[in-house]
C-alpha cells in the first residue's frame, strides 16, 4: 500500500551537527539528489536511512516511495485518508503526506532522493541491530488496525521490556507504544551490550542522555541527537 520505506526524515536546524553525531555511532552518509529546495543530508547504517532536512517547519515522517502516486492516493482516499500535502503532476516532485495515529506523519514519494549507498542491510552501526522505529499511541488497537490497513501485520508484544505492538513490513518496522512508557517517538536498537557500548561511545564524546537503566531485567540505555531524536538500546535478549 505505502510503497518501500525511504527514510526517517527528521527536520535539523543544524544539518552538519547531525550529521557528525551519526557518524559518530558509525552512520555513513550518501549522496543525495537536488529535489528538496532546502539543505538536506542522508545517513545510513545499512538497514535504516534518516533524512536529516535542514527546514524547521517539516515535521518528523516516516516516508515512503512509491511510484504510481496518482493510483496511490485514490487507494488512500478511498480507506478515509485525508492529506495535508497533496503534490501530484507533470510539473512538481509528486508527494503525499497526513497524519496518523498518534499524531505521526506519513509521507509517500514518487521517487528516490538519494542514491542506495554500499552498505548492506547485514551492516550495524555502534548502537546495534536496528529494530524499529517506536512511537507514541494513546490508543493501541486503534493503531494496530490503521497499520493493518496499510499492509502491515501488527502483533501484541506484552512480554517485550516494554510492552507494545509491533507492525511489521518488508522495508520497515513500526512499535507502538503508550506515550507514558516512551515519551516520544524513538529509534530502537538491539546491542549485545549496552555498558560496552556507552564506554566506546564515551571515547567519541557520545553520553547518554540519562543514566542507563534496567528495564523487564535488560539493560537500556537512551542517546539524543542534536536534533533531538531519541535512540534506544536494548540489551539482546
């Protein structure tokens, strides 16, 4: 329905701060096109890509591509979805975007704004094996059953160190959780051990951003980037 995941696209004020953070936790970055009239940078660790957009006003999405975006909207309309960006003919980038659950935005291009990159979806970065992206929703089944319409498969995870659903897809994972037990929309990553894992981190000036803790009896540990995004360890199970 939503095509193959592109990116996390998250807006910075200040791109070449992001950009050396992710680096850092060992995030390489790739070349990107000229589609976007303001500054914009991607960064990989092989399985996830995040769009780093140098706009204030973009808010954080999950973006797609897909091409046949005319098709595409008339499937989305016709399952109750109302855009608030609808950009679609031979003289503009085609884009689509709303809000869903939680008040997360979904967005869906026409085509790539970047190129792949080497790295393989086998790679890490320092933070681990990326899991998923976590976000916040006052109303589980309701967002189960939205992702469900979106051709995802949700499942109930209560004996995970934080109970949630789970929306998997082919390209992307998506957790749902209650908002007083994440507190925003994070990135998750499974580590084989997180103490391990700060002190080399340390060693780049990377510091949590609250001491680590334990949590259904594994290890977490939480970074935030300059830009304000949440990125959660986990000790493998």
């Amino acid at each position: 329905m939503l095509g193959r995941f592109l990116e996390y696209s998250l807006p910075t004020a200040d791109i070449r701060a992001s950009l050396a953070f992710y680096e850092k936790l060992g995030f390489t970055g790739v070349a990107t096109g000229d589609v976007w009239p303001h500054p914009y940078a991607v960064v990989t660790d092989g399985r996830l890509h995040v769009g780093l957009h140098g706009v204030a006003d973009l808010p954080p999405a999950l973006t797609f591509v897909k091409p046949g975006l005319l098709k595409a909207a008339d499937d989305l309309v016709a399952l109750g979805i109302r855009f608030e960006i609808r950009r679609l003919g031979d003289d503009v980038f085609n884009e689509l975007a709303w809000t869903g659950p939680g008040g997360h935005r979904l967005r869906m291009l026409e085509a790539r704004t970047f190129s792949p990159g080497e790295r393989r979806a086998t790679d890490t970065s320092a933070c681990g094996y990326f899991q998923e992206i976590a976000l916040p929703c006052p109303d589980l089944d309701a967002g189960k059953r939205y992702f469900e319409g979106l051709g995802f498969v949700g499942m109930d995870e209560p004996d995970e160190p934080l109970p949630h659903v789970a929306c998997t897809s082919d390209t992307v994972d998506v957790g749902l959780y209650e908002p007083a037990r994440l507190g925003g929309a994070m990135l998750v990553f499974e580590c084989d051990d997180v103490a391990g894992t700060l002190a080399r981190l340390a060693a780049l000036d990377v510091t949590p951003a609250r001491p680590p803790a334990a949590d259904g009896g594994r290890a977490v540990a939480l970074l935030r980037s300059p830009e304000g995004t949440g990125l959660l360890l986990v000790a493998a199970a």
